[in-house]
C-alpha cells in the first residue's frame, strides 16, 4: 500500500494536465472515475473514501444509490447492508434480512461501513476531513463533499451517481437533488444505470424540466454477426442487443464490462460508439499491482476508451497521465 506522500509525483504530473487542480480538464483528456470512491483502498461509498480518491486527483467520484425506508437516497452499491456495514451487530434481521428499504436514514446513521476486499480502516498518511468519514452518507452529502473539495483542489470535482433501483422514485430523488444543487447540462456529471428504460424515463423528465444532464448506459460491448457494434443490456430473456442508434437517442454514452471473453472491447467497437456520437466508459479496472494495471489501462486508452472506473484511483491517474503526456 502506496502511502499518502506517494501522491506528490501523481499531482505534480497531473496539475500539468490539470487533473489535480488548477484549469478544467480538457474535454478530449480520458477521465478517471473513483470506483465506490477509493474502493481498493479504504471501505467503500464513504465520504472518507471519496475524499482519498479525489485526494488522488480522480476526474470523478461514483456514488451507487439505494432508497431508505423513509425515502432518502443513500450511497451504497448493494440492496442489503450486511456485506459492508456493521448492521448485524446492532439490528436484527428485518423480513428474513437487511435490506436498505427496510430500515429508515436514521437507523442507517448508526452504521459503520467496513472493509471490504483490499479495502483497509484507514490509510497510511491520510485523515479524512469530514466527520462520521465511514458511515453510509446520504447522496446529499456525497455531493457537499464534491462541492467543497473542489473548492479545495482548484478543479471541479465531478459526480457520477448511479440510479441502483428502476424505480420513478429513485429517479426523481437524482434530479431534484441535482437540480437543487446547480447541476446542470454543463456540469461534470453523469447518471448512469443498467435499465434502459430507467435512463429513458430520466431523459423523458429531464426534457420537461429543462435540464438534460448526461446518461450513461451500463451493459456489455456486443457485435452482430456483420460486425456492427450493439450495446448489451439485461433483459427478461438475457442480454438484449439495442443499436448505437437506438442508444444515442436517450444517453450520450456507454459503459461497458473490461475484460470479458464473451463481450470482448475492441477497438472497432470504441470506433463505432464514438462514431454515433457517444461516450465510452469501462468497468471495473481493479489491478491492485502498478505494472499489470498500467498495461491494462494503457490497452484500453490505446482503443480510445473516454473514461476508465478505477478501484485504485492513483494508479488510473499515473497512467492516463503518461498517456496524455505521450501523445
């Protein structure tokens, strides 16, 4: 585990690039998407691993939303909170287990997030700023932290929640929140799921509100059998294959599972999305070892990749700014 002093040659280089304070990104830069926040490194979906992640010059920060019993939006990537919170040592099982909807914002409050993975309590070097830094935080406060620690590192911070349940209600808690907040067409920020007909839905309201914020479709790079690009998403009978056509007209990108020999990413695949006019993303780039995941970062740049989720930040933000510095 690299410690937090290892951090001066990653800005250093990325301050030149802008991915660590002064200037915006440039709009053709590749950016770094915080995976759960800095999910390799310290318990997940908390502020404190958020704020490490942005500390570590991440582009933008991944808040996975779930709805409360009383209707708050929480960030936290599962439906249950056994596998990343304490919650079996203060509550009993509530319907046959702990589902978020089953316990209200107050509740949830009592939690502490845990490790998980290669996750560790805390990081060598680092003290988180915010207080209650690893317990589940509301969407709201996910985007305060955002806000502030922009002001703190000269750069905008951007945020790129997830809407985890196809539900109109968790659809409306994202744009209100986001709305109240100034986001807007302009801002660093996507909203992403894997329902087309939830992005759909979003794009549907987002046109009646005045205010279309991008959209990123989640699922699998597929290829029909003359070679022509498809987006695979999850439907009743399996993964279902929508055109680029059909994708461009309610989102303004995809992202698409890495390393995967049934829907490999390739290159002319890259090609044919940018070629609609869209965005692509990968998941989950989780090398915890520098060498195998420079070369993995650097394989899927190479293709034109746009933006990479990283579960170790630092090393996503060392290779795309030795990309873009060998350009």
């Amino acid at each position: 585990m690299k410690a937090l002093s290892s951090f001066a040659a990653v800005c250093l280089s990325a301050l030149v690039l802008a991915g660590c304070g002064g200037s915006d990104d440039a709009p053709a830069q590749p950016q770094v998407i915080a995976h759960r926040g800095a999910s390799g490194y310290l318990p997940e979906h908390t502020l404190g691993g958020y704020e490490l992640a942005i500390r570590m010059g991440a582009d933008f920060i991944e808040p996975d939303l779930q709805i409360t019993k009383d209707g708050a939006l929480v960030a936290i990537h599962d439906d249950t909170l056994n596998r990343t919170t304490n919650v079996a040592t203060l509550f009993a099982q509530r319907n046959g287990g702990y589902k978020v909807s089953d316990f209200t914002l107050g509740e949830i409050k009592t939690l502490t997030v845990v490790p998980t993975g290669t996750g560790k309590a805390s990081y060598p070097g680092f003290t988180p700023s915010s207080a209650n830094a690893f317990a589940v935080p509301t969407f709201q406060e996910v985007v305060d932290l955002a806000k502030k620690q922009s002001s703190t590192a000269g750069r905008e911070v951007g945020i790129y929640p997830e809407a985890k349940q196809a539900d109109p209600a968790m659809e409306d808690g994202i744009l209100k929140t986001l709305a109240a907040n100034g986001y807007n067409a302009t801002s660093k920020v996507f909203i992403q799921s894997f329902s087309d007909a939830t992005l759909r839905s979003l794009r549907t309201k987002q046109v009646a509100q005045n205010n279309k914020m991008p959209l990123i479709l989640l699922g699998v790079a597929t290829t029909a059998a003359d070679g022509t690009a498809r987006m695979g998403v999850t439907g009743a009978t399996g993964v279902q294959a929508l055109t680029l056509k059909d994708v461009a007209a309610f989102t303004e990108g995809v992202g698409v599972l890495i390393n995967n020999t049934t829907y490999p990413v390739t290159k002319s695949f890259i090609d044919q999305v940018h070629a609609a006019g869209l965005k692509v993303h990968g998941w989950t780039f989780a090398q915890a070892d520098a060498a195998p995941a420079a070369a993995e970062f650097r394989k899927h740049l190479d293709m034109g990749m746009d933006g990479m989720f990283a579960n170790y930040p630092d090393l996503a933000v060392t290779a795309r700014n030795a990309y873009v510095q060998g350009k």
